[in-house]
C-alpha cells in the first residue's frame, strides 16, 4: 500500500514536473527510493520502526520543501488543500477508532500515549495539559485545538482560507460547492464544544468529517478537474 502510494505521487508530480520545484521532485524520488530498493522489504523486517520513521522523516521533509521552494500560488493552494484535507481525515479515523465506542480504559496510558505518538502530537499535547494524558483532552486537543497543526479544526480553517483564495481567482457565479462545503466544516468544527461532544458522543461528529472531506474531495473534482470543456471555451 505504501509503495502503491508512493509510485502514484510520483507519476503525479511527474506530469506536473514544471510546476513543482527540483528540491520537491528530488526529495520524493529519495523516499520512493528508500521504499521500492530491493533491500527495503529486508530493511522493514529487521528494523520495521526505524524504517517508518524514516519515511515520516522524509514526508515532513518533503512538505518543509514545498513550503519553502513552491511559489505560494495557486498550485501550492491546491496542494496545502489536498495536505490539510488529508489530515484532518486521517486523524478523524484515528479518534474515531480510539474512542468513537469508549474502547480505550481512562487508564490505559500506553494505548493514549500511542495515539497521541500516531498524531503527532505526545509533546505538544504534555506542553498544554502536563502529564494528564485522559481521552477526554486528547479528544479536545486533536480535535479542536486551534495553533497544533495536526488538529481537524486547524485542518479545517486551512481548507477554508485555502478554498477561499482559490475561489477569489475563478469565476463560479456566487459561491462554489467547494466553498461553500469548506465553510460549512470549518464552522462544525468552530461551534461544536467540549461539552456537546460528550453529550452525543464522538463517533457522529468524526464521522461526519470524514464524509465532508471526501465531498469536499468530489467537488473539487468536479469543479477543477472533470468539468465539461465547453465550460471553459469562450462564447
């Protein structure tokens, strides 16, 4: 799965090589690389952590790369929404698979420091609630912290603001689908509290951002990718 990943942003960047920059193209070779040698299935059974935390190495390094080489325009835009859509997805799955059914004891502290470890987010987590580590203030944390890059709501803002400026440069005709459903989850996620969430429990609301994010995927699409030509072609 990994590989198949890899091999498939690889073509990606291959067919976009003159918008992305040489650092960007040459940093996802290196980790396609590292993946698909031939000693790399050797390498992952004798050491299998060292070897993930290379390759998480190399994606933090790859998005460092981005951010500092890649013209802050529109395909950098498409890109940081194509990263924050797939976080805020990927950490919503995590939490609901943590607590969307109460399955992990409040003292279970291993299996909360491990989801806090697969999130990212073990020590800035202990820099805002010390050694406290309950289900309750990772729920709070990941999912609405607004400075920790890895939470859905900062996820969420940065589509929106990332939607917006992509919106501004095209004409929809009022606001677009895709607009229109990054506001609507940044606002979810803005307005939901601590307390309504223990209320009616998790499970709903993560499920719910996974759902908008693929929808938010679809209309992007749709909007961007598969419209009809004669949409684009002048009267």
């Amino acid at each position: 799965m990994l590989s198949r990943s890899l091999a498939h942003a690889r073509e990606n960047a291959r067919q976009v090589r003159d918008q992305i920059t040489t650092e960007m193209w040459e940093r996802l070779n290196i980790l396609y690389l590292r993946v698909t040698e031939s000693s790399a299935e050797r390498t992952f059974d004798r050491q299998h952590a060292a070897f993930l935390h290379e390759v998480i190495a190399d994606l933090h390094l790859f998005k460092g790369a981005a951010d500092a080489t890649m013209s802050h325009g529109e395909g950098w835009r498409f890109l940081m929404l194509g990263v924050y859509i797939e976080r805020a997805q990927l950490i919503a799955r995590l939490l609901r698979a943590a607590f969307g059914d109460g399955a992990v004891p409040t003292g279970d502290h291993v299996t909360l420091m491990n989801v806090l470890r697969m999130g990212c987010a073990l020590e800035p987590y202990l820099r805002t609630y010390t050694a406290e580590i309950e289900p309750k203030h990772i729920l709070e944390f990941l999912l609405f912290d607004e400075d920790f890059p890895r939470s859905i709501r900062f996820a969420t803002a940065r589509i929106e603001e990332s939607m917006a400026d992509i919106a501004s440069h095209v004409a929809f005709g009022g606001r677009g689908r895709p607009e229109r459903l990054a506001g609507r989850l940044s606002s979810r996620l803005e307005f939901t509290d601590l307390e309504e969430l223990e209320a009616n429990g998790a499970a709903v609301l993560l499920a719910s951002v996974v759902a908008d994010c693929g929808r938010i995927h679809e209309a992007l699409y749709q909007t961007f990718v598969a419209y009809p030509l004669e949409m684009r072609l002048p009267a």
